[in-house]
C-alpha cells in the first residue's frame, strides 16, 4: 500500500503553506503530494483565499525533486480542455515526469457562480468531461493532426505541443455514478479512486468499474485503485483529540468514516481497504502547519503498510 499527502488548500492555505507540506512529504517517503482544484472553501471563509491548482504545482514542480505531484480532481468546468492538456504537460515537464492528471465533471456550484465560471447541468457537465478525457488523452498522444469534432468542443488538425515528459501523464478518475462514471474510467483512468466512502461503498463501486473495463475489452489489473480518507492519527487519546479538535471534527466520526485513530487501529483499516483491492491510499491532511502529524504517520504506519 502507497500512502499519498492529499490537500485542500482552498480551505485556507497559502503557496508557502503547500510547499513546507510537499517537501516534507518528499523527505518523509510519501508516494506523492496531491492538492484539491477548488476556488472557494466549504465552511469556511478560506482566507487568505484559493489558489489555482496547476499554477501551485508548477511553483512545487520547482521546489522538489522526487515526489509525485497531481490534483483531485481537477474539474472539467474550470479550463478548456487544449489548454489544460498545454498546462499538464508544461508541469510535467518543470517536475521532470512527475505529474498526474486527477480530472471530474466538477459539482460544487457556489465556486462557479462566485468567480463567473458556467455550471450546466449533471448530464452536460459529464458529456463535456468525456470530451475533454479524449481531447486532453489524444494531444499528448497525436504525432500531429489530432482532430476532435464534438457537441461541446471542436479540435481541428492539431499538433498536440507541447509533450510531457511521461509519455502519458497517469490520469484519475474517481466518484460513485454507477453508469457513466466506471464507463468513462474504464475508457480513460490509469486509476480509479474512491473519496470518503466506507468498505462495503469501496467493494461494490470497484466490482462495477472492473465489469466496466471486461465490457470495454480491458484487462481490469491494468487500472491502479485507490481511496481517499481523512487522517487524524495519535499517538495517544489526547493527540488525537487535539487533532480532531483542530480541524473541527469529531473524534469518534472521525474513526468511522475516516483514518483516524492510534497508529495500530489507522494500520489495521488501512489492511482492510488493501483487501478489497486499494492500492494507494490519499491521506486528507486539513492541518498543513502540523507536520509533525505527518512524522507520526511515516514513522509509525507507512513501514507497517508498504
């Protein structure tokens, strides 16, 4: 089991807030450093304000050297699909091959009206994500001439500039739709990733993507799967208040639908996601001054896990 940093620095973060959590990251052994793709905080007035996802991971790209960088998710709403494929690639190339391409239809309406980005609706959004799957995929793929003629977007005799340095930067996909969701993940993902969800959600939503690679005449050992929990680990009941309390969480809520609880309890739920299949595990960490939350994690679960 991988064990991968996951952020939400629209909840209140800054640049230098991101970078002290991915280089420690890369100095503990995390397999990578991923941050949300969100202009507005839930709950929170999020000051000092968002940050764009793929502008931080450039400034990241920059300021490591090892670990792995991506989003979950970014959302199809946000970009057009040439110049996210422009942009993925050219922080590709800053990291030296290090990036993946977390992407979704995008859902939280109160960040597209507060900032004028346009939210159709459910089936609009999916229709313009499938587009941007096969857009984004086919310019880093095209030796020249990708051509795309779709409802929502019109790609004409490209020359897919610039290249990642990966020959195809991973791409995730992730959610709970039964239909088009394993659909499109068995079409496009490298990996499929389920946020927030308990053990019997996991076993169930992974049976369907694995029947959606057979029907698309994919072996389905060749997708990566993973799940995404919030972390809110102690070494002891009173850290773990602490913890818990920081980020206005429940401890007892925590440990039943998060990874929170004492090292031994975190590696033991830890092994049951492993046993239905997840791979990697993406640890929500929503107190990024706490590094020594992380230390705690790297010494005391990751060798028990890896």
């Amino acid at each position: 089991m991988e064990l991968r940093v996951f952020t939400e620095p629209q909840q209140g973060a800054t640049y230098d807030d991101l970078v002290a959590v991915a280089q420690e990251a890369e100095r503990l052994g995390f397999g990578a450093f991923f941050r949300s793709d969100h202009y507005l905080g839930m709950g929170t007035e999020g000051l000092p304000g968002p940050s764009d996802a793929w502008i931080t991971l450039a400034g990241i790209a920059r300021e490591t050297s090892t670990i792995r960088l991506g989003t979950m998710m970014t959302s199809a709403t946000f970009r057009l699909p040439g110049p996210l494929a422009i942009s993925v690639a050219n922080v590709d190339q800053m990291s030296g091959g290090r990036v993946e391409l977390g992407i979704g239809a995008g859902w939280f309406e109160a960040e597209h009206t507060k900032y004028g980005i346009p939210f159709p609706g459910t089936g609009e959004r999916f229709d313009r994500f499938e587009e941007q799957l096969a857009i984004i995929t086919g310019l880093w793929a095209t030796d020249g001439g990708f051509t795309h003629d779709g409802a929502h977007y019109q790609v004409a005799d490209s020359p897919g500039l610039p290249k990642p340095v990966q020959p195809k930067p991973p791409v995730l996909i992730g959610g709970l739709g039964k239909k088009r969701t394993p659909e499109l993940a068995a079409r496009y993902a490298d990996e499929f990733n389920l946020p927030f969800v308990d053990e019997e959600t996991t076993k169930a939503q992974f049976a369907r993507v694995r029947e959606a690679c057979e029907q698309e005449g994919r072996d389905p050992q060749t997708m990566r799967w993973s799940n995404a929990l919030v972390l809110c680990v102690g070494a002891d009941e009173a850290e773990i208040d602490r913890r818990a309390a920081a980020i206005g969480r429940e401890k007892a809520e925590l440990r039943e639908n998060g990874l929170a609880g004492t090292p031994e309890e975190v590696v033991d739920k830890i092994g049951r996601y492993a046993a239905l299949g997840a791979e990697r595990i993406y640890l929500q960490v929503l107190d990024l001054a706490d590094l020594d939350h992380l230390r705690l994690v790297a010494r005391e679960v990751m060798p028990h896990v890896a």
